[in-house]
C-alpha cells in the first residue's frame, strides 16, 4: 500500500517548529500510522490507487468489435513491458508470441486512456491478425501514477493534519483562552483554533473528495483473469 504524504508535509501544514519525534504528541510512530491509515481509507472511499502497480501475466478475453482495440481494467498506465498473444484455439494448449509495439508493427501504446491498438503492421515480426476469442491475451504492465497526485497528496495531509490538531487540543485544553504548547506546536487560542481551523479543513477535505470522481481516471469494467 502506498503512502500518500509524509510527516515533514504535515509539519508544515501545522507550522510545527520542528520534527515529530519520540518526545512529542502525538510522537513520530502515531503520525506515521495515521497516514497509513488515512491513505487505505482514501483508496477504500475512492474505489483507485493513486501509485504505480505492477502486473505481470494477467489474462484477458479479447472481443474485436472492428476497432482493433484493447483496453485495459484501469487508467492510467505508465508502460506495456509486455504483450502476448495466444495463436491456438480454446480447446488446445496455448502458443504465447510476444507482439512488438511501435508503427509498422503489431500494435500502438496509449498510455493515459490504457488502450492498445492492433495494426498488424508489415515491418512486424510476427504479422498476424489479432482474433477474438477467451484468454486470447497476456499482459505484464505497470498501471496508476508514477508519483502521487497533488490533489491526494493534499488530501492526505489534511486528513492525518487534522487528527494530530485533535489529539494536541483534546490532550491541553478544550475552552477558549490562554496558550498551550505541546512539543513543536503553539496555540495561542484553543477554542477558536478547534472550531474555525478544523472546519477550514473539513471544508477542504470535503471539496477535494468530491473531485477524485472528475479530476482522476477510474477502473473499467474488463474481465481480469
């Protein structure tokens, strides 16, 4: 599971002084859970993983419905290592070839849409027409984002922000006035700090959840084998 932000991020969201360590509170070991608990429930309410996956030999029906195209289950992708394609029928072993790609070859990569495009080009190795039919193809690639989205990186920051704001206000004071100081934070009004900041960033969290749905590809419907 992937990450999404880092406790030197939510230092500065906070304007902590200084780094989370042991000493502080909540201590270095807590935010580094928070984040991984926030970045699993990111991925859970988003239905997307926002970093780079490997997937090596998977299999996939191929139905040629007169553009010569394959799609794959998710967007985007950030390479095709490999494509293969079966030559016998269902009924017999497999004959796996691998295909080359670039123009004049088997076929052409898009990477941001997840499609590949069978041209059956003349300067291929194998030239071959691309049939219809179960299992026809073997994939090996690396899908998703090379580096995490700004959106989700802001996102995730927020959210482990906001729980390490509580944790400081719900262990020095809950009333208005005074100051506290907890290790690498300082507040000079706790009430107002907890009920206008924290919305601030409710609000914002809010707002960058409702754009994961138009900003960010989403997983299709292929059948994965």
């Amino acid at each position: 599971m992937a990450n999404y932000t880092t406790p030197e991020l939510i230092q500065g969201e906070i304007r902590a002084s200084s780094a989370f360590s042991t000493s502080t509170e909540p201590t270095l070991a807590q935010v580094e859970n928070w984040i991984e608990e926030e970045s699993k429930d990111i991925e859970v309410k988003s239905g997307m993983i926002f970093a780079s996956t490997v997937v090596s030999s998977e299999l996939h029906d191929y139905v040629n419905t007169g553009e010569n195209i394959f799609r794959y289950p998710s967007t985007p992708l950030i390479s095709v290592d490999k494509v293969e394609y079966n030559t016998n029928s269902n009924n017999t072993a497999p004959n796996w070839i691998e295909l080359e790609t670039g123009a004049g070859y088997n076929y052409l990569e898009y990477l941001e849409e997840a499609e590949i495009e069978f041209i059956n080009g003349q300067e291929s190795t194998n030239k071959i027409n691309i049939n219809s039919g179960k299992q026809r193809l073997r994939m090996s690639y690396t899908k998703g984002y090379a580096t995490t989205p700004l959106e989700i990186q802001k996102l995730a920051t927020l959210l482990v922000s906001k729980r390490v704001i509580s944790t400081i206000l719900n262990s020095q004071a809950n009333t208005e006035g005074g100051s506290i100081q907890v290790g690498t934070i300082r507040v000079s009004d706790p009430g107002s700090f907890s009920v206008n900041y924290i919305k601030g960033m409710q609000d914002n969290i809010n707002e960058l959840y409702n754009n994961i749905g138009f900003n960010f590809k989403t997983f299709r419907g292929t059948r994965v084998y």
